[in-house]
C-alpha cells in the first residue's frame, strides 16, 4: 500500500451494495493483516496506518461497523511497534542513573 491506499479500501468497500459492505471488509481482513505482519517494518507500518484510516472512515462516516477489524489491525500495529522498540533498545540499552 502507497500514500492514499486507504482511499481505494474505501472504494472498493463502497462500491459493493449496502448489505455486502461488511462481507466485503471481512473478505479484505486476510491481505490487510498480511500486509502488516509480512511486509518490512516500514512497509507493514504505512500499510497498518493505512488500514486503519481506512476502516475508520468507513466506520465513521458510512456508518459500517468495522470496530472488531480496527482492533485486530490496531493490535497487529502494536505488536510491530514493540518489536522495533526492543530492536533499539537491544541496540541502546537503557543506562542506570548511577546518581540515584
């Protein structure tokens, strides 16, 4: 996913009739985690980020529940997070304070 992925999520969902709106997402849900939990770091973050925006517009302005799909990508951000975090900090670890 590039900068705007998150508009073509968006069309896609909306261009599916009202009643196949959530199947759609659920359908997307299987290359929406692949494309945070297999890509590069950075890659799997602008993916994620994206995601989210995109489910959080389809949530909050077409009115179709995508909380439970927020969370689980939300989650699998997170992760990707503290594992770049424990990446720096095995590289910089962090220093006593000795005047304690």
């Amino acid at each position: 996913m590039r900068p705007k992925e998150h508009r073509q999520i968006v069309r896609a969902v909306l261009e599916k009739e009202e009643k196949e709106r959530e199947q759609e997402i659920a359908s997307m849900m299987p290359r929406l985690r692949s494309l945070v939990d297999d890509a590069t770091y950075i890659t799997g973050l602008e993916d994620g980020v994206a995601a989210l925006i995109a489910l959080y517009i389809l949530c909050t302005s077409h009115n179709i529940n995508t909380i439970k799909h927020y969370q689980d990508i939300k989650t699998r951000l997170m992760r990707l997070i503290d594992h770049l975090q424990d990446n720096m900090l095995r590289r910089f670890p962090p220093q006593e304070n000795l005047e304690d």
